[in-house]
C-alpha cells in the first residue's frame, strides 16, 4: 500500500498543501470548518504528519529504533544497553519506544518511521501476529530479536531477519531436567500463551518433555499471569503463584517462564510456609543477574544477552549498508542449576 503523504491529504480535501500545514501546525489563520475537514480526512487515512519534512535538507538524520515489549523484564534492560553501546560507535542516535502488551508493534513502527525518519528497527520481546502485507509496508530494515523462533511457518523468512534462542527447545530443557529430579507435578507459568508467542513454544517444550516422560498433562497447572498488570514482572510471578497454591491443586516444582516471574512465584512460596527446593523446587528461564543474586539462587535456562545483542545490531547496520540481506541466527542456550531446585520428596 502506497504511503500517504501531505499531497494527498491536500488533494483529497481540494486544498492547498499550505492549508493542510496549517491545519496540522494549529495556526489560527485558517478556517474552523476546512480546518475540521483536514483534521477529519487525517483521522480516516490514518496520515501521519512527518515533523521531519522542515528539516530534510538540513539533517541526514541516523537513527535506530528500539521498540520493546514487556520493557520491565531485565533481559531487555542488558540488551538495551550493548545495543545503545554499539549504535553509539556507528555515530548514530538510539530512539527507545516502550510498546504496550496491547499495542501493535508494527503501527507503533510505522508512525516511528515517519517521525523520526529511521535507518532501522530492531523489535524486543512480543510475539509475531503480523500479516505479511503489514509487514511489508516497513520501508527500513528491521530485525526481530529475543523472538526468531515465534514467527508464522507461512512467512517468508525473506521478510525479515531474527536473532533468539531456540524456546521450545530450551524449555523442553529445563522441564526434562526437573524430571530428572523426580518431578512429576509440575506447574508452568507463562507470560503468554498466544498463536506464535514465546509464551507458547516454552509450553510446547514443556508439554513434549512431560509427554516423552509419560507424565500426563496436568491443564490445572498450567497458569497464565494476570493481564492487566505488567506481564513480565516479579508482581504477576508472585498473584499467580499465589493463586496456584491456594487452589489446592498438588506440585512439587515450579516452571516460570521468565526469570522476573520465578522470583516473585518464590516470594509466594515462602509466605505459605513452603521450603524452596526442599518443599517446591523453582526455575526459571533468561539467565538475568537478579536470579543468580535471589536467595535462594534460581535455576535457569541462561540466553546468551550479550552475544545475541551485538550480533543483532551488527546485522542491523550490515543490512543498512547493503553488506547483508535477510539472515536468522539460532543462538544455544544454557542450563545453569543454582539453589533453588533439589530431588522431589518422597
């Protein structure tokens, strides 16, 4: 679809690009009534007025987006931070957009190009709904990070390029691992459990490692965090946790999702008088510093942050330069065992 651009606004109106300016710049000498009808047609087209257009001779403007889903989990904040590092190296400025679990990602994109007038984009966190058609009305390159493997099977992997860890793989880890301890009721609790979200490979993993098991799957421990507070945060971990244990239902380990949530799941188990790991044992998934500092340490699935962020604005600024086309770039993942998981009693 073509973009629309101030000259069409203008056309369709049957005004001049000045009066459509001036609509859009609130200046007071232009009539109510035209000045409604402009406003309105922006509003129908979806138009976005490009604040840059003053200075397109005067700024040959380098900029990377970040746009995040679920900004108050820590994995980002690391990523966040070596990507700003390595952007900053290229003498280009970092434009940082926290997108909410609601938002859509790919119009929050769309409006950032025109704004800001981007070189590229790299998406944090979510999960892949997006049409390619959506897709393909981002005229910058673009990287998918943290969330490669969560994309469409139906998508052309021409589209687009991703860098992550392989979830459903690692999850399958980590739940097979806790089985080995002698785990049999194990809980799961997800940040999302969505079509093509990271939430759902991590429940595939863990569901296939019960199943090889021969452990049967249990729906009543699957538990999904509350939506309107903050998916990825040690409070969802904590209520969720919370609600698990007061159902009644029998586990001996629990399986966060995130590491962000294993924390506040633990802070529930401890205020109903439960040991970790000798009662529940508890793991986690990302590897971040506040599980390896928690008391008790949390088990975890660790992703490797620090290589999985520069290799994801390296081939940002390759494909940028034209050195690169679409590549997508699995990375391994590690399983770390720490103090919060121990044999199952009995």
């Amino acid at each position: 679809m073509p973009e629309i651009t101030i000259k069409d606004i203008a056309k369709r109106c049957g005004v001049g690009i000045s009066t459509v300016s001036r609509a859009i710049n609130n200046h007071p000498d232009i009539n109510p009534e035209t000045k409604n009808m402009i406003m309105e047609v922006i509003r129908t087209t979806g138009f976005v007025p490009n604040n840059s257009a003053r200075n397109l001779k005067r700024i040959d403007a380098k900029s990377i987006a970040v746009l995040v889903k679920g900004i108050t989990n820590p994995l980002f904040s690391d990523m966040i931070k070596i990507i700003e590092e390595e952007t900053q190296k290229k003498k280009y400025s970092l434009v940082l957009k926290h997108v909410e679990y609601y938002e859509d990602e790919v119009d929050v994109a769309l409006e950032l190009v025109k704004e800001k007038r981007l070189r590229g984009i790299i998406f944090l966190g979510g999960y892949f709904y997006h049409s390619k058609e959506k897709i393909g009305n981002l005229t910058v390159p673009y990287i998918f990070s943290t969330i490669g493997t969560a994309v469409p099977e139906d998508m052309s992997r021409a589209l687009y390029s991703s860098i992550a860890v392989d979830d459903k793989k690692e999850s399958y880890a980590i739940t097979s691992y806790l089985i080995g301890l002698g785990h049999k009721d194990i809980a799961i609790i997800s940040a999302e459990s969505e079509i093509n979200s990271i939430g759902q490979l991590r429940l595939e993993g863990y569901r296939d490692a019960l199943k090889k098991a021969g452990i049967a799957f249990n729906k009543n421990l699957v538990r999904c965090v509350e939506e309107d507070i903050e998916h990825y945060s040690m409070e969802n971990g904590y209520i969720t946790a919370k609600k698990l244990i007061e159902s009644g239902e029998k586990f001996t380990a629990i399986f966060a999702t995130a590491d962000i949530l294993a924390v506040g799941a633990c802070r529930a188990l401890l205020e109903a008088g439960l040991r970790i790991p000798e009662d529940v044992s508890v793991a986690g998934y990302d590897g971040i510093d506040v599980g390896k500092y928690y008391n008790p340490a949390i088990t975890t699935i660790k992703q490797p942050v620090k290589e999985m962020a520069k290799t994801t604005i390296k081939l940002l600024f390759d494909i940028v330069a034209g050195r690169k086309s679409c590549e997508h770039i699995v990375f391994p993942a590690e399983l770390v065992e720490r103090e919060s998981t121990g044999p199952a009693k009995g």
